[in-house]
C-alpha cells in the first residue's frame, strides 16, 4: 500500500515538473549558433598603475595567430622612476594579448618584447602619443 501511494506521489510530481523541463529545453542556448556569434576574448593582464592599455596581435610568418607567443617587459614609474615592475604574460588562442591599467606617465618609453621559438620582435610604448595603444606583431 505504501509503496503504491510513493508512485503515484512520484508520478504526479514528475507530471507537474515535465512541463518545467521542455521549457528549460527551449530556452537553453544552442551552442554551436550561439558561440559562433561571440568574438574570442583576448588573454589580459595588469599592471595596476593607471588607465592606459596596449593590445597585442601577434602573427605568424603565414598571418595565421600565434598562440602561447611570450611578452615581456619592464615598467619604471613613480618619481624619478625609482619604482619598477616586470611583467610576463602569453598569447592566447586567437594571438592577442591585453596589458591593461598601464600608466598614463612614463619617464621613458616602454618597450615590450614578443618572442616564440626563437624569432623576437619589439614594440614601444608611449602612453603621451596613444594611451590605448594597438599593436600587430609579425614573428618572422
């Protein structure tokens, strides 16, 4: 008897979720029309000194994106630039780098270095000309 009146609790409990379900169903998002439209965001890091940011594109020798491609660089800031912070970061999937919170006044330029399997190139920062900088990088 007990276990009849379990059943029927189970079966009118399932009847009141099933719409529920095919709803969820409905308004899940399909995946693969839905990822097509988003655009790949771009690996970041920060540097926690301002406003400024640089984004870095790099390409290979064939212009097909290098992935795990290494930046470096060496920020001097502060009076007199006594205060210094290095920074090192990869490329991501799509090739592009973000460095963010960079700052606004740097005493000298900032140069930041990209290199993989053995090819390195250079670009220079310059926050006075362009605080949101846009580099395409070439490894050749």
């Amino acid at each position: 008897m007990l276990a009849r009146h379990y059943t029927e609790m189970m079966r009118r409990l399932f009847l009141a979720i099933l719409p529920l379900l095919n709803l969820a169903m409905l308004c899940a998002p399909q995946g693969s029309s839905q990822s097509a439209a988003v655009a790949p965001v771009p690996a970041e890091i920060s540097a926690d000194l301002g406003t400024c940011s640089a984004l870095i594109t790099v390409t290979g020798g064939d212009l097909k994106p290098v992935y795990a491609a290494k930046m470096t660089t060496h920020i001097r800031y502060g009076p007199f630039g006594t205060k210094k912070l290095d920074l090192e970061a990869f490329t991501g999937a799509d090739g592009q780098l973000k460095i963010t919170n960079l700052p606004e006044v740097l005493k000298k330029p900032m140069y930041i270095y990209i290199g993989k399997d053995g090819k390195q190139e250079m670009v220079e920062f310059r926050p006075d000309l362009r605080c949101h900088a846009t580099f395409a990088v070439e490894l050749k």
